[in-house]
C-alpha cells in the first residue's frame, strides 16, 4: 500500500533540503525571506562568490586566494 504524502509538507521539505545544500537556493529563500517584496535577482557576480566559496570547501583554493579575505590596511575607510 502506498503511503500518502501531503504534497504542501513535501514540497517544503524539499525546499528546506535544497537550502540546507544548495547555496545559490540558500541566498535566494533567504532574499526572499528577508525582502519578500524584492523579485531576485540573480548576476554573474552571484555566481562567481559561489563558485568562488565552492572552490574553498572543495580545498582547491584558500579564501584569501578566492579574494574572499582583504586585508584592508590600504583601504580608505576604516572603522576606529
């Protein structure tokens, strides 16, 4: 016999999971979640931040590599 599914619970189940291990899921339900208003919208530079952060996971690069550390000794504004 086959189990019945709430198709609203499976559905949120399956949105939680791919937030939980999909980062581009994860930065889009959470811009929705935060400014719901906002359509999202997704650009080249989105892609590269994850590709970027995916290639530190993977150990293939460090995140200063990854530019995703700055040291900001030479920036102009700085918080004292």
């Amino acid at each position: 016999m086959r189990k019945r599914v709430n198709k609203r619970y499976a559905d949120q189940d399956f949105i939680n999971a791919a937030v939980r291990t999909d980062p581009a899921a994860f930065l889009h339900h959470s811009q929705l979640t935060l400014e719901p208003d906002k359509p999202f919208r997704k650009n080249w530079h989105i892609d590269a931040v994850l590709y970027a952060l995916e290639q530190v996971r993977l150990g293939h690069r460090t995140a200063s590599d990854a530019c995703l550390v700055r040291n900001n000794q030479n920036s102009k504004s700085r918080l004292s």
